[in-house]
C-alpha cells in the first residue's frame, strides 16, 4: 500500500526562496540592462569601434593582447585574496569562496548604484549566519581601493594638471578634494577603534554597531596586508590599461600614459553613482579629456577604454551573473 507521504503533494516553496529567486531575477534583468545601454551609448557606435579593433587584430600585436588577458584572473584574484584576508577576522573562507564573492559583488555592483552593490553581493555570497557583521569588511575592503585610487589619481593630478584645459574654479576644487581625501584616510584610520567605545542607544545604532565592529578590530598588519593586495592589484589595472594604449602605438612617454589612465580611474571613484549611467560612458569621457592636449585620435582612446571594460567588466560580470544563480541561501556551512 503506498504511503500517504507519497500521496501528499510536494510542499511550496518556502517565502524565503522565492524572495530569493525574484531578487535573482531582478539583479539580473538590472545587469543585462546595464551591458544593453553600455553598447547602445558607444559614443562612436559598435561598428566604427570594430572597424578601429580590426587593426589591431594583428599576429605583431597578440603577445600584448595575451597578456592584458592573461592579466583579468590577477586582477581579480588579488581582490579575492584582499577579501579572503579582511573576511578571515569575522568568517575564514577559502580562496574559491572570496573570488565568488568578489564576482557576486561585482555584478550585483553594476546593478545597485555606488558601493552598495558590490557590499550587498560579496555579503550575501557568504556561507554563514554572520553575513551581516561582514558589512564592516566589505567596507574596509572598499575602502582601501578608493583610498590606493585617489592617491595614485593625485600623482597624476600633479604630473597632469597644467596641461588640461581645465578652468581654475575647477582646479581648486579637484586640489581641495583631493588634499582632504589624502588627509582624511589616515584620521579616520585612527578613529576607527572608537567604535567598540560607541554605546548607541537606539535599537537602529545598536544593530548598525554590530555591522561595524570589525572595523575597530583589524590590527595594523592586516590594515597592511589589504593595502598591499589594493596596491598590487592597481597596479595591474593601470598595466592592462598601458598595454590597451601601446597597442595603437601613439607618440606619447609611458609615464604621460600613467598619468592620464590615473586620472581616469580618479574620476571613476571620486563619481561612482555615474554607474547608473553607464561606467564605460565616464571613462570614455574622462579619457577624451585627459588625452585631449596631446591631440590623439578619439576613436582609438575609446576603442581602448572599452577593450578594458569588455576584459575586466564585461567578462566577469557575465561570470557574476552565473554565481548569482548557483547561489542557495544557507545559513552555515
């Protein structure tokens, strides 16, 4: 006789996976969105940016586009390891686990305006029912790149400055930021310990408190550590970015290259809600900008922001989007 178990119909699915399964949807609908209007704003148009990629499709020209792509998993394998380091002070995770949720975070990143993406992505990727104290690592995490970026945008601000028309109005104000940005970090470095010492006595406060605790708890080596890994891993990106430019062989010094590709990346983390725009539509016109006195052709400098945005952005978040998928709300390991 069979079962009355085998006769019961199979049980709905619980709120929460289809709470989950609509957020999926809804993040991806917004990414795809996101990749449609990057190609639909090609200031140039797809087909004239081909036409300009075809000439540098060459056999001369493959050692140099092998190794900008042989550079995209270093990338993000040295945001990975940030992560791993960071993450390890509240949840251990492995190598494998970080670079998910790094990819998570980026395509959710793409989705929600500024950092709140990327946060709300590499939290949700984790394994625990601590996901939430992650929120103070994901921010230092954050952090630390914007810090490694304004100040690399800051040496090439100096190099840079006096050879973009750019009006004095302006000027003063890109120094006050910047000097403010520089001076700040290290302030609030040190006020970060004062958090254990905040006693909120709103339930608000009290729970945001708990998010953030970490913060207070990382010591100087693992300040140090993260930094090192942001560093590196500029440091790579401003390398894709050069060897993008060398390809169109332009009659200008490698450290004038750095300059402007600093004050490219510059703008894209001083202006992050810009990425409901479109974040290649900012780099193309910030490139147009900085490039602008040395008189290149516009075609090509775009043709070499979007090889980036398609090797760094494009690649990954179509692995992100996949991630996002595979994901299944658990509470612990």
């Amino acid at each position: 006789m069979v079962q009355d178990k085998e006769l019961s119909p199979p049980k709905p699915k619980s709120n929460q996976a289809n709470l989950l399964w609509v957020v999926k949807l809804v993040v991806t609908a917004l990414v795809l969105s996101y990749i449609y209007r990057t190609f639909r704003n090609e200031q140039k148009g797809i087909g004239d940016i081909g036409s300009v990629f075809g000439a540098i499709w060459s056999l001369q020209n493959a050692p140099v586009l092998i190794l900008m792509l042989a550079l995209v998993p270093v990338n993000w394998a040295l945001e990975s390891l940030k992560w791993q380091k960071l993450i390890s002070r509240i949840i251990p995770i492995t190598f494998r686990d970080a670079m998910r949720g790094t990819l998570t975070g980026l395509a959710v990143g793409v989705a929600v305006p500024a950092q709140l993406g990327d946060t709300l992505g590499r939290v949700a990727a984790l394994r625990s029912d601590r996901r939430l104290e992650a929120i103070g690592a994901a921010l230092i995490s954050n952090g630390i790149q914007f810090y490694v970026s304004v100040l690399a945008g800051a040496f090439g601000w100096v190099y840079l400055k006096d050879q973009l028309a750019i009006p004095g109005t302006a000027r003063l104000t890109v120094n006050c930021i910047l000097l403010a940005i520089i001076f700040l970090g290290p302030a609030l470095l040190s006020f970060r310990t004062q958090i254990d010492n905040w006693k909120p006595a709103r339930r608000i406060f009290v729970k945001t408190k708990e998010y953030l605790n970490v913060i207070g708890r990382y010591k100087p080596a693992e300040l140090a550590t993260g930094t090192g890994y942001g560093l590196l891993r500029y440091l790579v990106f401003l390398s894709q970015f050069i060897l993008a430019l060398s390809l169109f062989h332009f009659p200008v010094g490698i450290w004038q290259l750095a300059a402007c590709v600093t004050l490219i990346f510059l703008a894209k983390t001083l202006i992050p809600a810009i990425n409901v725009l479109g974040d290649l539509g900012l780099r193309e016109f910030t490139a147009l900008v900085v490039f602008a006195p040395f008189k290149l052709p516009p075609e090509q400098i775009i043709a070499a922001t979007f090889l980036i945005w398609i090797l760094n952005v494009l690649g990954p978040i179509v692995v992100g989007i996949f991630l996002i998928w595979k994901y299944k709300w658990k509470k612990s390991r």
